[in-house]
C-alpha cells in the first residue's frame, strides 16, 4: 500500500489550440497534393479525438484515480462518486449534466455493474445476477461507455469551434480569445470507470484474458468479488459461496499482470469481500502449518469432534488444536461456516487482500449503517492504516425504513418519547412530514460525506440507479401519454422540461452527431457539402 503514482500523463495536459494548428500547417506544408485540407481543420479533429485507444482512457483515468485516492489521504472530504450506467448514452447524459450543473467532472467516475448488464444486455435476455451473462459483454460495454463519453467531448468542441468561427466572422478580437482559452482548458467527459468482473468468470487464467478486454476497452479499475465462479450470487441475495484465500489472490495477481502487460502501471484492482452476508464456501483451504492463511480460513468452518463411533463414510477431517474435526457439509457438497463469524471473515479477507495487490476493499453490507462499516475498518486500519473502500450504496437497501428504524432506535434508547411512532409501519406517508422522518432523511442525505469521514470510503457508488430511474420515468410517461393526457403528457412533462432545464439532448439531432457531421461535411467537401443543419431544420426551434 505504498505504491506511489508515475506521474502526470501528457494526455492530462493536451496540446493548445494554437500548437495544433502550427503542428498540423508544418505536416501540410510538406505535402502539396493535399489539396483542401486545412490546418485548423485537421487540430480540430485532432482535439476531438483525444483518446486514440481505450488503453490511453485506461492510462489516463488510472492517473487521475491515484491523485483522488492520494488527496482522499490527505482529505476525507474529498471522496469520489459514481452511478451505475447500463448503457452509453446514459454515461454520457451523467457526465454532459455533471458539467453543465457543476462546471466541472472532479472526483466523478462511472459504474459497470454486472448486475444491469446480466439484466440489460445480455443476448439471452433478463438474468439474474449469477455470471450467466457473455463474459464479452463486459469489455463491450465499457467500449461503448468511453465511445459516448468522448463523442461528448466533440459534440461541445465542436459547439465552440462554430462560436468561434462566428466571433471571427464578426471581429470580435475579446470573444475569440476567450474561445480559444476555452478550448485550451476544455476539460474532458472521459472518467475513470469502475468496472465489475464479477468472481472472474472462471480461474486465475480466465481473469486474466477477460481483464485483459477490460483494460484494453478503457478500464482502468477492476471490481473483482471473493465468490465462487460457478456459484457467484448477487450480493444482496442468499446463497453465496466464498473461495479460500489463496484461490482469490490467484486472481488478483491475474489482474495486477494484465495491467502490467498492458503498460497500465497505475491501474486500480477493488477487492469485493461477501463474507458478511455468505455462510458456506465450496473447499477447505490448503494449510501447511498453524496460523497460516488457509488455517485462518479454516478455523471458521462449523466443525464436530470425530470419533471412532461416529465417523461416517467419506468425512473429511481437519485437525484443530489436535483434535480431529469434521467439518459440516451439506448435501450441495458445501461447507458451511460458524454463525457470526461474517465481520471476523470480512476483516481477513481485507487485510489479506490489501497486503497482496489490492488498492481499495468493497465490504458488501445487509445495510446502510456507518457503525457497521466503521466498525470493521477501524479494525482493518490497525494493520494497514490507509486502507479505503468503495461502497454500494445499493438499491437493494430500503433506505427510508432503514434510516427510520435507526433514528426510531437511537431516540428509544435516549429515552425520547416515540409513542407516537409505530416502528413496524415507518414506510408509510403518514410519517413524511414529522421529526422522526425529517432526521432520517437528513442522515441519508449525509451519509456519503459522514461515512468518507468516520469510515474510510472513498468510492460511492450506486450501482443500479439508471435502471431504476428508465423504469420510474417510463411508467410515469406511460400512465400520462395513454391516459387522459394524450400528447401533452409528453410535451408538458418531458419537452417542456427538457427546455427549460436545459438539457442538450432535447437537440436530438445535435446530440446525435448531425452538426459534427455537417462541419466534417465541410472541410471534406467546401462549398459542395450537402448539409443538414440548414434553415428547414426543426431543430431551430430550439435555438
């Protein structure tokens, strides 16, 4: 945990507008027969076109993750945040948004989740979340994440190169030059992406071919989770089975190689341990002497004392502090561990996993609850004092209720009266409006910035919102558009937002591509170009 950055990358510090232009004019002037081509318009492709390779989006967003993990050190405020994003255009509304509200993208990442991938993009259509998926569709989709993103970077460049050309048509020598420095301090879409392998779709090797996809589509970090492949469980439901230590590392070495093999020296690897909420595991680790890992891993299995009388065909026996011990297994063929065990299970998996390659920790929880979270990594900072997570903060949590029962519980334990709250039914309307309800969303509302101070989370995510929000928004459309409402369910609560909210793809065309395409149109053909953006564009209505 003491690696320390390469240092800036020269894609973090793009070449200026005017270099561009100089650099693009001296090639020109070597070749006479490119007739028509012009310097400015070859920078302003260039420009457009940053990232060449999703190896330089690795590159350049695991640059820019190793400075946001090093100023989190220095300051807990400073944590990072992402949404779960099932397709490209909805990356690319995230971060067009991000800039437009904030002026800025610092400390904004994306989320793939393989949840909404195994729920959305699979060509078997909806599954559950159990590495049934194509394993291709996960490289897949971060191309197509980092495809949007950057044609958002053309799609605004483009807008400022035509109010450039504008301000110049009209000799205003003050607006070109801070067009010009706009374009130079043009900060890009491109963010970092935490990707989700899941449990690695098979062994160490087929981690390591799969992340190998994922760093050359633009990952520049892997989620990688401490279930069994073949028996992987979303981390919200039951049956999970965890793999013993040696057999995680395994994979996180896979990880570590593809990045170095691939020149990604600052890539990102997040262990994911599910042993809070996962009793059983598929082996018994391999031990070689007491205290090691595998008899650390061990030492939790739910186990009986055998004797002579009631050995059985087939048991296996561990020895325990001398004594003979068989292990509990299932008809599954699975092993179970002790009950309560899960936190002790999750703080060796931590340690475990940071003192051998891992960069963040992914504590999967049963809820939202800071003390929970905190309790556990205060334990890990013992042995290695910066360790930092990345948290769900899952859709999967009811947070109203949760937050509710907790200020419910907090208040009855101070001796406040809650006479008037029935804390079975605290979902319910009635309860919006009362004190109760208006502490527990406070808390919800600062539950990123409370839990980054108290414990250690860098990263928060979520990893399903966009799914949730298409269904909410479709629904709400749906119920307007066919019923009374007709066409003004529409006009009045999406276009009419959308214009008044300002969001640039009420400019289909535009986001699309079409004014992008006419100006290429335009430097290919002059004059000749048969354009689309003419007087007769409806877009126009949108000025």
């Amino acid at each position: 945990m003491n690696y320390q950055p390469r240092g800036i990358s020269p894609l973090l510090r793009p070449a200026s507008y005017q270099s561009e232009v100089e650099a693009a004019q001296a090639l020109l002037e070597t070749q006479p027969t490119w007739n028509g081509v012009t310097a400015e318009a070859v920078a302003r492709m260039r420009l457009q076109n940053r990232f060449k390779t999703g190896l330089d989006v690795a590159r350049y967003t695991a640059a820019l993750m190793r400075a946001d993990m090093a100023a989190y050190d220095g300051d807990p405020t400073k944590y990072t945040q992402s949404l779960g994003c099932w397709h490209g255009f909805i990356a690319q509304q995230k971060l067009i948004s991000v800039k437009k509200h904030f002026g800025k993208t610092d400390r904004t990442y994306l989320y793939l989740s393989g949840w909404m991938i195994a729920a959305l993009r699979s060509e078997f259509g909806p599954l559950p979340d159990q590495s049934m998926h194509e394993k291709t569709s996960v490289p897949a989709l971060i191309e197509e994440l980092y495809t949007f993103l950057r044609q958002a970077d053309s799609r605004e460049l483009n807008d400022i190169f035509r109010a450039l050309d504008k301000a110049r048509k009209e000799g205003d020598k003050t607006r070109e030059k801070e067009l010009i420095e706009k374009i130079d301090n043009f900060q890009t879409h491109v963010v970092p992406v935490i990707a989700d392998i899941d449990a690695g779709f098979g062994n160490a090797e087929a981690t390591y071919l799969l992340a190998k996809k994922m760093i050359e589509a633009g990952a520049c970090a892997l989620q990688i989770e401490n279930q069994v492949s073949d028996e992987k469980q979303c981390g919200h439901q039951d049956g999970k089975v965890t793999v013993p230590h040696e057999v995680f590392l395994a994979k996180i070495r896979a990880c570590r190689h593809a990045f170095l093999e691939l020149g990604v020296e600052d890539g990102v690897i997040v262990t994911r341990t599910d042993s809070l909420g996962a009793g059983l595991t598929q082996q018994i680790a391999v031990s070689h002497k007491p205290g090691d890992i595998g008899d650390q891993y061990n030492s939790f299995l739910d186990c009986e004392e055998v004797t002579a009388e009631n050995a059985r065909n087939g048991d296996v026996i561990i020895n325990r502090n001398g004594k003979m011990m068989r292990p509990k297994r299932l008809p599954s063929n699975l092993y179970q561990f002790r009950p309560g065990t899960g936190e002790d299970r999750c703080v060796l998996d931590c340690i475990t996993s940071l003192q051998n390659g891992a960069d963040l920790l992914w504590i999967e929880t049963e809820k939202p609850h800071i003390e929970q979270i905190a309790k556990m990594v205060d334990r890990i900072r013992k042995v290695v004092p910066n360790a930092k997570l990345a948290y769900n903060n899952s859709p999967s949590f009811n947070w109203t209720l949760n937050f509710r029962w907790q200020v419910f519980d907090a208040w009855k334990e101070a001796g406040k009266d809650v006479s008037k709250y029935n804390r079975a039914e605290l979902m319910k309307a009635e309860y919006d409006d009362t004190p109760l309800a208006k502490e527990a969303d406070e808390r919800i509302r600062t539950f990123q910035a409370d839990s980054a101070k108290r414990a250690g989370i860098f990263h928060h995510l979520i990893t399903l919102p966009t799914y949730h929000t298409a269904a909410l928004s479709t629904d709400n459309l749906a119920r307007e558009y066919f019923g009374e409402q007709g066409m003004l369910g529409y006009v009045k609560n999406v276009q009419r937002a959308e214009i008044r909210q300002g969001i640039a793809c009420v400019k289909h065309q535009n986001m699309a591509g079409s004014d992008i395409g006419d100006d290429h149109k335009e430097y290919f053909a002059g004059e000749a170009a048969l354009k689309a953006g003419g007087a007769h564009n409806t877009m126009n209505q949108f000025g």
